[in-house]
C-alpha cells in the first residue's frame, strides 16, 4: 500500500511539474493594430523589439477588400514574403482581420498591400 501511494505522489508531483513548464513556454503574442484607408497604411513606420506578434488590419472606408503583405526589406517579391503575417482572410470593407502569430528578429522589414495598394512601409525590430 505504502508503495502505490508513494507512487501515486510521484505521479501527481510530475503532472504538476509538467503542466507549469507546458505553461511557462506559451509564448504570448502582442497585437500590432494598423489601419488601412483608400491607397495607404495611416502608420507610416512602425519599431518594435525582438518578439512574436499577431497583425491586425482594419480596413477603414477603403471600398474593396485588403491584404498585408510583410517581408525583409529589399526582398518583397512573394518568394520571400513572411507568409505567416498574411491575413487569414482579405479583410472586407470596414471590418478588421489579423494575421497568424509572427516571429520577427532584429532587422528591416517593409509592410505594404498590393490588393488596396499602398507605398510600401518601414518596419524596424531592434
């Protein structure tokens, strides 16, 4: 008896364990909000640090669905776009969408839309 209780002990004293590191890696992504009007981003440069991050777009009065396209700077043909940063869906007329979660390193990155379009835009991981 003594032994299954030891063993039982064992058992719930590693699920706990277990458990609270399962909960210690979840990484927690920060919601960057940008806005789109007819032909352009209302944020023209965005900073950010090292970090994962989910991308939300709203289209405001634009008049046809938008996109978000993000990808290192001087790389922006669709080969090397950041494909996790795309919208889950085109985002319709005054709604909002989000892209996946998105890991960025330091660097230089631009963020444009080619379905509204819009210049392309500064983005800078520190």
């Amino acid at each position: 008896m003594k032994k299954l209780i030891a063993i039982l002990v064992l058992f719930v004293g590693f699920s706990i364990t277990t458990q609270a590191q399962n909960n210690m890696m979840k990484t927690t992504a920060k919601t960057v909000s940008l806005e789109q009007t007819k032909g352009e981003f209302t944020q023209k440069s965005i900073t950010l640090s090292e970090g994962t991050y989910v991308f939300e777009i709203a289209n405001t009065d634009v008049g046809h669905d938008v996109g978000f396209v993000l990808a290192p700077k001087g790389k922006t043909d669709a080969a090397n776009h950041i494909k996790s940063a795309y919208v889950t869906e085109v985002v319709k007329n005054n709604t909002k969408g989000h892209s996946k979660e998105v890991t960025l390193t330091k660097g230089t990155y631009v963020y444009f839309c080619p379905l509204n379009p819009t210049p392309q835009y500064t983005l800078v991981v520190e």
